[in-house]
C-alpha cells in the first residue's frame, strides 16, 4: 500500500531544493527532461516536478524549503502549484510512513510498548482514512498526523514498526480511523462530549492514569497515558484494548 502524504505545507513554500541522500542517485524530471543528480548536486524547484530513484524505483532524498527546514524521505516526490506555492507530495510504502509517524509523534520518554501501540493506532488512521485531501491523501500536520524522516533500521522506532507488522484496530469488522492526542487529563472523551458527528467507531470515554494539563481533543488514545502504561509494564496490546474499548487486533494485507 502506497500512501502520499504532502510535506511542508505550513511553510508555503515557492521554491524547493532537492539532492540524493548520501550514496544514492535520484532522477528529477522537469517540464518533461530529466536529469540525474547525486553526491552534492542540488535542483531548485520551482514549478512542477518529479523525483524517483534510478529506473522509477523509489528514492532516498533530502527535501529542503530553503533557510526554513530540511527532511530525507524515502520513496518518490511530486511538486505541483496551487494558488502560487508548491505543493510536494511524497510517495512513500504504508510501513514507512507509520515507521515515520511513530518517530514524530511519540513522547521522548516512550518506551517500546508504547511506540507500538503508536504504531498500529497510527497504521489504522493511514488504512481507513485515506483521501482526506483533494490530490493527496495525508498531511503532515495535526489536521493528519505528525511525519519525520524514517528511522534507522534497529532504532525503537522502526522496531514499534516492525513488531507490529500490519496490525490494525477493528470494530465489527472494518479498520478503524483510529484517534489519539496528547495528553487528555485523566479521562478520554467521547464523541458527543467532544460535540463531533459519529463515526463508526463510538469512541469511549476512559479513565486513564496520567493527570496533568489537557494537550489536544482527548478522544482515542492518551499518547502520555500509554508512556505511564508502558512504564508500568503493560503490553501494546493492553494498552490498546484500554483506550479502544470492543476493538480486535486484526492483520491488514495491504502493505
């Protein structure tokens, strides 16, 4: 399953550098020429472009708005123009991105558990709730979810990842877009008291262990309250079935 997700937004960004991560090469095809680019080489985008490893396979770049911000990505780029400014759109496979979800998203003092239950939460948003913008499915800010550059194979991100391969919540047979914030102050909402319309899913309200200042709309997952449940020696799975009440765990097959 491939997932694009546009990065950057919140710079508005009129101008683009691009360049291949070290050691590797990256083709960049504007106005239909293409030109191949490695080692220290730099294109300045400005207008509509592609970016794909050699042959169209995927690639391994650094995505920069210039004096603002500077990102590696893995897979492949596409920069268009809307009302004046760029619009890059990476490309990227379902487990990288949730890999890279994990990484931006979870509190520093997560421990492995937590980081799963981050990751399958986040895998279920990505797997059901695709398309939620005009031209791309995602974003990389609060409207979607959170997005940094993979991480490093035997990181604790990438294993939350990959010890959690595929799985995705379920109720009454069908993946959820499941919910998290920040830190919901002692007790989860539901969607009425949020005053949100229904959705498949009845989120429920759910006592939770961490108490302190509410940090975002405290409807699904508390991302401080599993951190404290991890810590206190429960598994992803319990963390889970605590905030996602009449949940199962299932496999999703499109990766």
């Amino acid at each position: 399953m491939i997932v694009a997700i546009c990065v950057f937004s919140l710079f508005h960004p009129a101008e683009l550098e691009v360049r291949a991560a070290h050691a590797h090469a990256i083709v960049v095809t504007e106005n239909g020429r293409a030109r191949t680019l490695e080692g220290s080489a730099i294109a300045r985008l400005r207008g509509a472009a592609t970016v794909t490893g050699l042959n169209g396979a995927d690639a391994q770049f650094m995505l920069s708005v210039p004096g603002k911000i500077s990102r590696e990505f893995n897979g492949t780029l596409g920069v268009r123009t809307v009302d004046g400014e760029l619009r890059a759109i990476v490309s990227m496979g379902l487990e990288t991105a949730v890999a890279s979800i994990v990484a931006a998203e979870s509190p520093p003092q997560a421990l492995l558990e937590a980081r799963k239950a981050q990751a399958v939460v986040a895998r279920s948003f990505l797997n059901a709730a695709k398309h939620r913008h005009e031209g791309f499915d995602f974003c990389d800010t609060t409207h979607c979810q959170f997005l940094r550059e993979p991480p490093a194979a035997q990181s604790i991100n990438a294993r939350a990842a990959a010890e959690t391969l595929g799985l995705v919540l379920s109720y009454q047979g069908r993946t959820i877009a499941a919910l998290y914030s920040a830190n919901c102050g002692g007790m989860t909402r539901t969607l009425e008291e949020a005053g949100w319309n229904a959705e498949p899913y009845p989120y429920f309200a759910v006592e939770c262990p961490v108490r302190g200042a509410v940090s975002g709309h405290r409807i699904g997952m508390c991302q401080q309250g599993a951190a404290a449940m991890a810590k206190q020696g429960r598994t992803f799975r319990e963390i889970l079935s605590a905030y996602f009440p009449a949940t199962t765990l299932i496999t999703e097959l499109r990766q």
